[in-house]
C-alpha cells in the first residue's frame, strides 16, 4: 500500500473567486497541508458540509486582481473572501510565519492538490461522507 504523504506544486498555480473580481497565484514549491476540514465554521461559511483545503509558505501566495474582505471567526486568523460573490479563498494565521491555507476548490485546476486527511471529523454532518480510506482526525491535526 502506497503512502502519498508530499504533493508538490510543479509549476505556477491560479486560482480565483465565483465572479473573476478576485484572481491569485501561488508559486511552486511543496505543499505543506492538503486535507478536508469539516469544523462548523468552514460549513458555515463555505455553505458545504466541508472545504478541502491546502497550505503553503505565506510568500508563496499573492493576490493577483481584487482584494478580500476579512472575517475574524477566531481569535488567531482572518478568512478572506470576496466581497461580490461571498466566494471563501483563504485561511490567513496572523502569525507570519504560519503557512497560509487556501480552499482548493477555487483552484482553475483543484485536481492538482488531492486531500490527504479529514479534520474536525467529530463535526461532520451525518449524511456526508466521502469515498476514501483516509485518516480521520477527531479535531484538528
Ligand atoms: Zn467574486
Ligand atoms: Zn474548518
């Protein structure tokens, strides 16, 4: 049985929100977190019963077009999302040098960067499950 445990963005990767008011890019390099998080904040504020998301060095990622608005869910970090269409984009730690954690889906190509984990499972909803074997954290990692 094999291990995928490193995922490595190979070349520039792009991405945006719903409306195109908001565009970025990450550089390439290693992709240091890749999982699904099913904690009540992400499905509230995504509206899905989970958000597959990744994180990189925080110089890694720039905004291209646009600038988010910013919620403070938690005491530590802002999600940012775009104003016009609500689309949720980023997990920013204030710590600076924490990585930067961006919703994978909003990639122009999300099958780039698989999940390798489930977090915050103890709040998944019931009637959501995903066709996968892998580890399934209570909490967060
Ligand atoms: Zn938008
Ligand atoms: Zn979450």
């Amino acid at each position: 049985m094999s291990c995928k445990n490193e995922i490595e963005l190979k070349s520039l990767a792009a991405g945006g929100c719903l409306c195109g008011a908001i565009r970025y890019r990450i550089a390439p390099g290693p992709v240091r977190e890749s999982g699904y998080c099913h904690c009540r904040t992400c499905q509230r504020q995504s509206g899905a019963p989970a958000v597959a998301f990744f994180a990189v060095a925080p110089g890694r990622f720039d905004y291209l077009k646009g600038s988010p608005a910013g919620l403070r869910a938690s005491d530590h970090a802002t999600r940012e999302f775009c104003s016009s269409c609500g689309t949720y984009l980023v997990f920013r730690e204030d710590d600076a040098a924490a990585t930067i954690a961006i919703n994978t889906a909003t990639l122009d190509e999300p099958a780039l960067i698989p999940p390798l984990y489930h977090i915050y499972h103890d709040s998944r909803i019931g009637w959501f499950e995903t066709a996968d074997d892998l580890p399934r954290h209570a909490r967060g990692l």
